[in-house]
C-alpha cells in the first residue's frame, strides 16, 4: 500500500504542528536545496530523522535523453513500487522551459495514434509523484549551468489522461501554485474530456484557475470515435453546451478553452473535415485550434500530413474566421513528442 511522503513523515513525527509541512514543503521546492540536511529550518534532529526513513524525492531517475537540437529532455523515472514513466521538458519560445508532466503510468483512452494508449493503464501517479516532475527538472538544469534555469509553464500532456487521475492533478497543481513561481494561467491541463469530469470542473470550488486544452481530433462525431474510441454517444454536441457554460463560469481574458487537433494524413486532415471543424468551433466557446502534426510512432501505419495538406487546413479554418495556431514539433528524435511517450513496464 503507497503511503505518501507526508503520511510518512506524520508517522514519524506524530506531533507535528501544520506550520513544519509548510517548512518541509518550501525546502522540497527550493531549488538550493538538493537533501534533507540542507532544510535549515528544520532541527538537526528531525533532518537526521528524516534523511534516514523518507525519501528526499519520490522517483529515480533511470536514463535521460537529449535531442539533436539540445532543446528537448527526456527523462525516464522508477517510481517506489518500480513502475517507469516519463517526463519532458522542453526549450520554449522565451527560452524559458515548459514542462510536459505525466499523470498516469500508462492510459486507458486508446487513442489510436498515441504511443501511451498502447500501454494500457498500469496506474495513476500519486500526486507528488506528479508535483516532483517539476523538482526533477530543476534539479536537472541546476547540472547545466549555462542553460536557463527558469520553468515557466506546465502541459499535462505526457503520460495518461489527467482527468482520470483528479483529485491527484488537482493536487500537485495547487502545490505547485504555492510552492513555485508558476501562475495558473501558465499550467494547462490537456484532456480527450471525459464528460462527468468536465462537469466537476464547473461545480468545484477548489479547482485551480488552470488552463484547459481539449484534445478533439475531429469534430465529427463518427471520426472521433475512431481516433479517441472512448468518446462517448453525443459528445461532440454536448461539449458545444459545456464550453458555454464553462465560459459563463470561469473563462476570462487568460483563462480560455483551447482545442487541441492531431493531423493525420489522409485521416482526418481532408478539406471537408476542415469545414466541418471550422463550423464547429464557431458554435463552442473554444477561442482556438492548435494543430499538432501527427508524430510518428513505431508499429502505428498513420501518416503525418504533408505541408501542403497542414497549411490547406489551416487555411480552412481562418478563412471561417477560426483562430489557428500550429504545435512545433520537438523532441520526435528521443520520442519525446506528443504521442510518443510509452514504456513497457
Ligand atoms: S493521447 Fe493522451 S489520452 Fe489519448 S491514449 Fe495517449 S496519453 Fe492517453
């Protein structure tokens, strides 16, 4: 049975008033801080105590990868019960780095082009195996000195589907908003959008402000259960009432809804399913597509779109009036790119 790092060490340390978490906590995530010893705040005691029995960070790192560009980071990492996933940092546009956190070792969705979809589900991650993601990749930088240092964004878009795994999420994002420079608008949770979930985001008081991108693939329905076959019976319609009301909500100025759209040659790249797309996203409150050029994955036959046929897309879609933008493509050399993340374990 996992116990987590604080349940640990409230066994440890039954009288432990709340104000020592808080101290632990801050030491975890200060990036000078790389043992137990160095939380000076802490007495040489408990430091000692806690040196012995509990676990500095929750995962192991097990191999890292770099890309030809030097832009991208893959990391492999063994879990307590020895379970294996993945996390991704990568080089971003204000040569800052973006995180790309896994939630679950594996995914129950299947979708038909994704590399974790293949795995199945072997667990979800606890949510500071989630939250350490982020304290990984600091530790990781501080080793390279000449490269920036500063994490300013998170992408639920690693292993799993984040929504499946809430409470978790849920969690390690509000640590994260305690205990790290990060704002909310600069963490965007990615989801195929499994409907009862949607729902609880509307109705609960403590989830964070975060972004939410919407993995859709296609806007029609049948097309969509071929790519995401967990879509449920009317899910394209419905989400077009679920994005009004979650505007109405919680959308403002930072705090938009996103549409995410694999483009797979030949699949559901056509000029009709633009239109289709383009007519769609006019009747939700979704105020974007960002399309992704489908990466490869080994025993998948699919096809990334050629240029001609990604800029013909796009260009469907702004001539509809839809905002467009388009994902570049990184780390595919290491398979660290969306859809390429998986592991046998
Ligand atoms: S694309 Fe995301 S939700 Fe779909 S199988 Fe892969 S990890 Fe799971």
């Amino acid at each position: 049975m996992y116990k987590s790092r604080e349940e640990t060490i409230k066994e440890l340390f039954p009288k432990f008033p709340k104000f020592r978490f808080d101290q632990i906590r801050k030491g975890l995530f200060d990036p000078a801080i790389t043992s137990w010893k160095e939380v000076s705040t802490l007495s040489k005691d408990i430091r000692e105590k806690l040196e012995e029995s509990v676990p500095f960070i929750s995962s192991e790192l097990v191999k890292a990868f770099t890309s030809d560009e030097m832009d991208t980071h893959k990391a492999v990492l063994k879990a307590h019960d020895g379970k294996l996933y993945e996390t991704v940092l990568m080089r971003n546009r204000r040569d800052q780095w973006t995180i790309c956190v896994s939630s679950q070792v594996g995914c129950a969705m299947r979708c038909t082009f994704c590399a974790t979809g293949m795995m199945g589900l072997k667990r979800s991650l606890h949510a500071e195996e989630i939250s350490d993601q982020y304290r990984f990749w600091k530790t990781f930088l501080k080793e390279l000195p000449d490269e920036p240092q500063r994490i300013s964004n998170v992408v639920f878009m690693g292993m799993g589907e984040p929504f499946a795994n809430y409470d978790n999420v849920k969690a390690a994002i509000k640590t994260w908003l305690t205990y790290t420079d990060l704002g909310s608008t600069k963490i965007m949770v990615s989801t195929v959008g499994i409907l009862p979930q949607l729902e609880k985001v509307l109705v609960d008081p403590d989830w964070p402000p975060v972004q939410i991108a919407l993995s859709l693939h296609s806007a029609n329905q049948k097309k969509r259960e071929e790519i995401v076959p967990t879509t449920t019976e009317g899910f394209i319609k419905k989400l077009i009432d679920w994005s009004h009301r979650y505007q109405t909500k919680l959308g403002n100025r930072n705090h938009r809804l996103t549409f995410e759209y694999t483009l797979i040659s030949r699949e559901n790249d056509t000029p009709e399913l633009a239109i289709e797309l383009a007519n769609y996203v006019n009747k939700t409150a979704f105020d974007k597509v960002n399309v992704i050029p489908y990466n490869p994955v080994h025993s998948k036959s699919f096809i990334t779109s050629d240029r001609k046929r990604i800029d013909a897309f796009k260009d469907i879609l702004r001539d509809k009036g839809v905002n467009v933008t388009e994902r570049k493509t990184m780390g595919d050399d290491i398979d660290a790119a969306c859809g390429q993340l998986a592991l046998s374990n």
